[in-house]
C-alpha cells in the first residue's frame, strides 16, 4: 500500500473510533455547563428535592471530562496499535519482494 493512500484511511479509522462515547461525552458537558451557568444568568436555583441542580452539573462536567480522558487514552492505544500492524504488513510485505 502506498503511504498516501494509508494515512486519509487511518485517520478517517481513529476519528471514527469511540464515536459515540466522545459525542455522549460532549452532551454531559453541555448539559452539565448548562445546568452551573443556570443560576448564575436567571437567578433562579433550581432544586432537584434538597439538592441544587447546580452541584449536579458540576457532577456532569466531571463525569464528561473523566469521559473525555478516557476516550484519549483508548484512542492513543488504538492508534499506536495499528501503527505497529501497518509496520509488521510493510515488513512482511517487503520480506516477501
């Protein structure tokens, strides 16, 4: 295989790789930024029974950000995993020439 052609392959792989976590992610950040800028632009302080929504917001944006982190980790290991296959193809590829 050519190295043109590989590369445009490989990242359309590693973009599209844990798509759905990523997106799942994005949407607890938003919710979670909306629920802590809430109060702070309306001045209401919505009550989920005792407790503000605003904590439960804060609770979101951490869990997306653990999300997040989560997600660049796997996709370096992804990455990093087909990079060594490519190579082993190559050598195969060049050893039987």
């Amino acid at each position: 295989m050519k190295i043109g052609r590989v590369r445009p392959e490989l990242r359309a792989e590693v973009r599209a790789y844990m798509r759905l976590v990523r997106l799942t992610g994005l949407a607890l950040l938003a919710l979670g930024g909306g629920l802590v800028v809430w109060p702070r632009l309306s001045g209401q302080w919505l009550m989920a029974g005792p407790v503000p929504l605003q904590w439960i917001g804060f609770g979101l944006v951490g869990a997306a950000w653990i999300i997040f982190a989560f997600v660049i980790v796997r996709r370096t290991r992804f990455y990093r995993a087909r990079i060594a296959e490519m190579a082993r193809e190559a050598d195969s590829d060049r050893a039987a020439r």
